[in-house]
C-alpha cells in the first residue's frame, strides 16, 4: 500500500513511522522547509536556546516519553525555584483567591459529565455548545475579576483564545482531555513539567531522519486532493503523487484550504470554517541572571489584567544566561500585534515589570514568535470548534472521506492541543488506513 502523508509535524511523523512499521510505502509531503510543524528551536549567539512553539511534556503522556527514548533523547525538569506570583486586581499576592479554585472545580466536575470522544453526547451538550465560558462565568463566578482570571487563565491559557470566543462544551472537552486543569495547569507533575535536552525540534528531526530514506519531502505543500476510482492523488507545485490513501495532518483550519474533488461533503467542509486556530504570542525575555530568584519568586506569574496573562522561567541547564518567556492571548494578542515592534515592546516590558519587578525593563534580548503570522501555521495552539458547533460538526472530526483520512492534535481524545495528541492521532489514523480493505 502507498500512503501519502500531508504535513511533517508530530501527527504525520507519527503517522507516516506507524504506516512504514505496517509495511506501507509513504511519502510525506511537507509545506515549510523544516520539519516539526508547531516546534522550532532557536539559538542565540551565545548557544541560548529558545524553544518557540510547543516546548513542555507532562509525565503521564506516555508516546512522548516513549518517542524520547527511542531517539535517544532526554528530558530535563522546568526551573522550579521559589513562589508563584499572581497579580489580581493590580497587586501581587503568591496565590489566587479560594473563589478560583471553586470556580475551577466547577468546571472539572462539569468536564467529568464529558467523553472526549463524543462530547456533542454529554446529557447537557446542546447547553453548554451554546453557552460561552465567558457566559459561563459571568453567572457562575463570585466576582468579576474571578471570572476575568478564570477566563483569561483556562481559555486563553489552553486555548489561546477569549472566553466569549470559545463554548463551555469546548473547555469541558479540553480539561477531560487532558486529565483535568490540576495536570493542564500544573508545573511539577502536571503539562510543564519536563522539557527536552535540545528542544523538541530536535526530536522530530530524529523521527524524521529514522524514517526511510526520501519518506519526506520539505518544500512541497499540497494544494489539491482528488479522489477517483484507483486511489487519490496528492497535488504539489512541483507535481503529483498518486496513492491508495492519504492522512491530513495538519490542523482543520489548514486542512479547509486544499482544494478537494470531489469536494468534502457539507458538513466536513463547514467543519474546517468553524475550527479557527487560537491566538497567542510567545515572548522570551533574555537576561544576565534570574534576578527574581533573589527575591524568592519563581518567575512563574499569571494575571488577571494586562496584556500578558502568564510568564514561566524558561532558562536551561548550563545556559549563561536566564530566559523568561510571557504569554499573551486571544484579544490582548490581537491588540499587541496591531503595535510597532518598538511600542509592543514597550508594552512586554512593562507589563514585565509588573510582575517580576524593575529589573525586568533592561533584558538582553526580547525575543518573539507570532505563530499567527506562519503561513503554514496560521495560529497557536490548536484549533478550537466555535460556540454552537460540536453537535453539528464534531461527528466530522475524526470520520473519514472515502480515501482521506484525518490527523493532527485536533482530533485527538486524549492530549488534545498537546504533541502527545499529535503523535496519539497520527498513530489512530494510520491505524484507520492500515485496517482499509485491499483491493
């Protein structure tokens, strides 16, 4: 069987490995001239090393830890040095008030009512599909600034976007997905606890590089599928490549812009119109020392305003110098883009400044990526069904269309948004064309 693969991220490495274990022949077909998809690493002068996109592995996804060994790679804990800060209602304290822990647990009592791979089945499904979080919270939340800061913590800090932007059946799926906000949220033995020695570039590098040789092709993106009678062909600028199968695996919103014949059925079709990719932006302060130390901090900040809803120390073992990395997202993402990079810099640093104190106005380098911006990429972290359609939609997700099946972190149940989801999808889809009939 010869399998075409769209995408070089950890869903189609995933993928395109399992396919080549069941005896398939595949070629991946990569748009951007690097592997990785939503990674990338880069390095300063000095060997600083800054991971970009997807950075953290939590101890529980077992693919991930099982990739890592396999390709002889090791992992190493995030800094984990001092307290915490939240800035709520524009002071510092070291921890949020009792009212977000209650809130939160609301939802993770609502999320257990969920099965992440039917949520449009949830008894109350319909409800919550058209009930935004924000929606949510204004009635639910004790205060407004609980509500702000659960909004801005748990849909912008999973899901990169506001709280009006996003259902509450959306947030259940997420938080069951991913075991619950205690381990999406969790630095030491939740989601940010481990990242690796080199960066996760370097892995996807590795499972390329252990594919066969010429299995992917960089520079080629897919600008049409066709289906007949004898197999589908994938359409690149460079020319065609005719198989029995293809697997899809970048993110619906992506996906929705190959042209296909015969065209996808309505309901896929709308599917990728309503799965737009989140908003953030991705910040690495660089300094000489990790100043906040001497204080007692963490650098491990969220905020209930402003336009940086997070920060975590970032720096690695042996590194000269230290690296702290602020988050923005949704609308505060948005409204920091619409600047010029001198005033958007100002803006960080400041905001910074709040939060870990003056020293953090003078960073060596500031350092940011908009993954908005990629044309291959369009938006972080993942892709999230607008209010109102995972019971129409969401039975599309995962369903194949005749010789076109579906991968990526998206149509993950379990780690969805995550790489462990990634590289879970790649293998559920190649499963799916493995098991196909032969002719």
């Amino acid at each position: 069987m010869r399998v075409v693969v769209v995408g070089a991220g950890f869903s189609g490495l995933a993928a395109a490995a399992a396919l080549c274990r069941g005896g398939a022949r595949v070629l991946v077909l990569e748009a951007r001239e690097r592997v990785g998809g939503r990674v990338a690493t880069r390095r300063l002068a000095d060997g600083t090393a800054l991971d970009l996109g997807a950075q953290w592995i939590d101890p529980t996804q077992d693919r991930m830890a099982a990739l890592v060994a396999e390709h002889g790679l090791t992992t190493f804990p995030s800094a984990a040095h001092g307290r915490p800060a939240v800035r709520w209602d524009g002071r510092l304290r070291e921890t949020p008030p009792e009212s977000v822990r209650q809130t939160v647990n609301l939802l993770d009592d609502l999320a257990a009512g969920v099965d992440p791979a039917a949520p449009w089945r949830a008894a109350r499904a319909d409800e919550w599909d058209r009930l935004t979080l924000g929606g949510w919270l204004s009635t639910t939340a004790p205060d407004p600034v609980t509500a702000r800061y659960v909004g801005r913590l748990i849909a912008g800090g999973l899901l990169a976007v506001d709280p009006d932007e996003v259902s509450l059946l959306q947030v259940l799926f997420y938080l069951r997905s991913g075991g619950g906000s205690g381990s999406l949220l969790g630095m030491a033995g939740g989601a940010q606890q481990d990242r690796l020695v080199g960066g996760p570039a370097l892995l996807a590098e590795r499972m390329a590089a252990a594919l066969p040789s010429g299995t992917v092709r960089s520079g080629a993106p897919v600008r049409a599928v066709h289906q007949d009678g004898h197999g589908v062909v994938a359409h690149t600028d460079e020319g065609a490549y005719r198989a029995e199968a293809v697997v899809v695996a970048v993110a619906p919103a992506l996906a929705g812009r190959i042209a296909y014949a015969p065209a996808l059925p309505a309901l896929r079709d709308a599917l990728t119109q309503r799965m737009p990719m989140g908003s953030a932006l991705k910040l690495h302060a660089v300094y000489p020392t990790p100043f906040w130390r001497a204080d007692g901090w963490s650098g491990v900040t969220t905020s209930a305003d402003g336009p940086l809803t997070e920060t975590v120390e970032n720096s690695t073992p042996g590194s000269t110098r230290a690296v702290l990395t602020a988050f923005s997202y949704g609308r505060q993402a948005r409204d920091l883009r619409r600047l010029s990079p001198g005033r958007r810099r100002a803006e960080v640093l400041a905001a910074l400044v709040e939060l870990v104190g003056p020293a953090a106005a003078g960073p060596d380098d500031l350092v940011e990526h908009d993954w908005s911006a990629d044309e291959w990429t369009r938006g972080c972290f993942c892709g999230a069904l607008t209010p109102g359609s995972w019971r129409d939609h969401g039975p599309e997700l995962r369903r194949p269309v005749g010789r076109v099946h579906w991968a990526g972190t998206e149509t993950a149940t379990r780690w969805a948004g995550y790489l462990e989801g990634a590289v879970l999808a790649g293998e559920r889809a190649a499963a799916e064309v493995l098991a196909r009939p032969t002719a």
